[in-house]
C-alpha cells in the first residue's frame, strides 16, 4: 500500500486530522507542516498500528 493511500485511509479513520491530511494530497510533510504536534503524533501512531 502506497504512502497516499495509507494516509486516506488514516483520514477516515481521525475525522479531526482529515482535512489537513486530505489537503495535503499524500505529502507527509504537508500533513505534519498542517497539523499541531500532538495531532501529526496521533496519525504517526495509527500508521504505525493500524495500518502496518
């Protein structure tokens, strides 16, 4: 699975990152330049768990 689709996938799972995550169109570092640090962490944390 491609960087991309995991971060849209992470998007419907954190409907409070989705935006940002979604704007950034599969960038990683748009979506942790767009979200506060405790926000990108939560996200870093569901790829990692969820979507290994």
């Amino acid at each position: 699975m491609s960087l991309a689709d995991a971060l849209e996938r992470a998007a419907s799972a954190l409907p409070d990152a989705a935006d940002a995550i979604r704007d950034a169109n599969g960038d990683a570092d748009r979506v942790l330049e767009a979200l506060p640090p405790q926000a990108a962490a939560e996200v870093l944390a569901w790829l990692l768990t969820e979507d290994a």
